[in-house]
C-alpha cells in the first residue's frame, strides 16, 4: 500500500474511519478496527482511529481528540445513503465535503470522503472474492448462481441503487453466473431468495462492509444456515466460505466484503482522492 502513499503527503494528517458500529455483536467493529491498525502501521498519516455512530468508541468523542490541522472522515459504508448523507454529518457537526473549524488547537479542516464502498476498487474485489469461492469449491458455472445481498433502506435508493450497479458490474470482471440482488429492508427480500433461481448450487454474497449482526446472523439465518453452530461461526470468522445443503440445492455463503485485507487499501485510496481532489493547485 505505501505505493499509493508516495503520491501524496498525509504524514500531518488525521483519519478517522467511521462505522456504523453494532451494540449485539462484534463484526462491524472488529473490522472496521483492523483496517485502522493496518493503515496506522503504515505510518503515513499522523494519527488513524475508529470509532462508531452506535456503539462506543463513538465519532464525536474521537473526532474531538483529533489535534491534526487536516482531518479525513471516511465513512466505511457501502453507499452515499442517510447514514452518511445525514446521521454521520449532523453526529460531527460537519457542514459538507469540506468543513472548517475552530478548536482549542487551532483551525482545522475536515474532509467527508466518499463512503469506501464506492471506491472504484469495489467491484473488481467483489468479483475477486466470488471467483476465488467458485474455484475453490470447484462450482462450474453452468449449474451456479450468484446472490449478492445488500441492505437496502426504507429512507433512501442508494443501497438499493449502488448494490445493483455493483452487481452489474461483476461480469465485467469475469463473474460469468447469473447475477441476482436481495435486501435487507426492502424487496426482493433475502429471506425470500428461493424463487429467484433453481440452481444447483447458489452463492450468497453481502455487499456489507462489516460481519456484524446483518452479516454473521441475520442474513444466513434468512438463507437457511444455522448462524450459531460453532464451525459456522468459526469459517466466518477466518474469512472462509461456509456450506450447506438445502432442498436439493448447494448453498455458499461468503463472509461480507468489508472484512477482507484488501479493504484497508482502498480507505487509503479513498483518503488520497480526496486529499488530490481538494488539494491547492
């Protein structure tokens, strides 16, 4: 990653990766703390944290700690919904993409990033992670279907836009499957994925950037999974496809994308666009 480091100079620069973060479970926030230990061991940036909007640590406390003149906000999120629209903005009192202000340290300024979910990285990753499943599991593409689950929202499109555009977009990068999308929130449900194909063998993959409780409970549980069963919970946790067998059909879940190493790379790309897009000529 330092590679794309050299472009830029972050080194009196703060970060402060922002989650959604989950009170019942640990996933959201395990993650999301991974990637800031990862970049953090970079040293490119003078100081790197996470924190959450529901869960402790929360953005406000950890954004008021923050003595860097220049300050970027990533939001680890899918997409540019209400959490980052609105919940995350009016959480730092944010005025923007870029906001100035005034503390006991001086001015500062703060750049709102672009949601890491949107990276241009996101969809070749996706299909990396898909493709690599069907290999391993020797699935041939004739008798398999791909599900990409998303979260959807009753308050604005743009999960449920972002996530089919994403979806779209695998077969550029060699997913040769049919594609389908489900939700969360909104129709076609996740729970109600069975009408959608008759493969022999269907993939599930979330479109969620943590393993929190949509990711490691809810979503496999509405698949058909026993989400609780000790090598269920021990696959996902090391980031390894679970299987199961349902109604003749072969079910694949595949840990959310959010989890994986290579996510720390594009908070950092999105860091560095946003430090080259705002940047003095």
């Amino acid at each position: 990653m330092t590679d794309l480091a050299n472009t830029v100079d972050l080194s009196q620069a703060g970060v402060l990766i922002a989650a959604h973060g989950s009170p019942s479970t640990s996933g959201g926030r395990t993650s999301t703390r991974r990637h800031a230990d990862t970049i953090r061991k970079l040293g490119v940036f003078a100081r790197v944290e996470a924190a959450f909007l529901t869960e402790k640590p929360f953005v406000k406390t950890v954004f008021d700690q923050f003595d860097s003149a220049e300050i970027y906000v990533v939001p680890n999120l899918t997409c540019a919904g209400y959490v980052t629209t609105t919940k995350l903005p009016q959480a730092l009192g944010l005025t923007g993409a870029v906001t100035q202000r005034i503390t006991p340290d001086g001015r500062q300024t703060v750049y709102q990033t672009a949601p890491v979910g949107t990276d241009p990285g996101i969809a070749p990753l996706f299909a990396g992670r898909i493709l690599a499943a069907l290999k391993d599991l020797r699935l041939p593409t004739a008798d398999t279907a791909v599900v990409v689950v998303g979260h959807g929202s009753r308050r604005s499109r743009a999960s449920y836009e972002h996530t089919n555009a994403i979806a779209q977009q695998l077969a550029q990068h060699g997913v040769e499957c049919p594609v389908s999308t489900t939700f969360l929130e909104e129709p076609p449900f996740v729970r109600n994925w069975q009408p959608l194909t008759s493969a022999k063998n269907v993939v599930f993959a979330p479109f969620l950037i943590s393993d929190g409780y949509h990711g490691s409970l809810e979503i496999p549980r509405d698949i058909g999974f026993d989400a609780t069963a000790a090598d269920f919970i021990k696959r996902l946790g090391t980031l390894r496809p679970n299987v199961c067998t349902r109604n003749g059909q072969r079910l694949v879940y595949l840990p959310p994308l959010g989890d994986v190493p290579q996510m720390s790379r594009l908070i950092l790309h999105t860091c560095i666009q946003t430090k080259i897009k705002f940047q003095d000529p």
